[in-house]
C-alpha cells in the first residue's frame, strides 16, 4: 500500500479518540446539519470550524502523550477503543 493510503488509515483509526473528546462539539454540528432538510454549503461552517479544531487538538494532545491505543475489530460497525498510559 502507498504511504498516503497508510497515513489516511492511521488518521481513520484515531477517530474514535478525538469524537470522544469532542461529543459535545459534534453534537452542537449535528444539530446544525440536521436543523433544515436541505442543509446548504457552509450553513454550519461556524459549528464545523469548532468541531475540526477540537478533533485537532485532541489527536495532537494524545499523540504527544502516546497514550492512543486503538484496537479495531473485523467487523466494522464495532470498534473498541482503549486509552492506556506510556509506560
């Protein structure tokens, strides 16, 4: 596989650490897209900017700290998630 498509499945896996540090900024963008039928291009754009600068900030934080370990199942509608400290 191409380093791009490595570095793409590394960010996917770290999702799930930074929507659990930003459920409530993605609530917020949730709210906001699903507020009208039709959302229209950067109707949101507010809430998305917030949402985004958490997600970074969050991924940053755990990676520095190299507390992220993610264990993926084969199923992909279940991930587990586990956060251990560097020992």
């Amino acid at each position: 596989m191409s380093a791009a498509v490595e570095n793409a499945k590394r960010k996917l896996r770290q999702f799930p650490v930074a929507f659990a540090q930003c459920t409530e900024y993605s609530a917020a963008y949730a709210l906001c897209i699903s507020a009208t039928e039709h959302p229209k291009k950067d109707q949101c754009r507010a809430e998305f900017d917030v949402l985004k600068k958490c997600f970074d900030k969050a991924l940053t934080a755990a990676l520095a700290r190299g507390r992220i370990v993610i264990v993926m199942t084969w199923n992909p509608a279940l991930v587990l998630l586990r956060l251990t400290k560097n020992r």
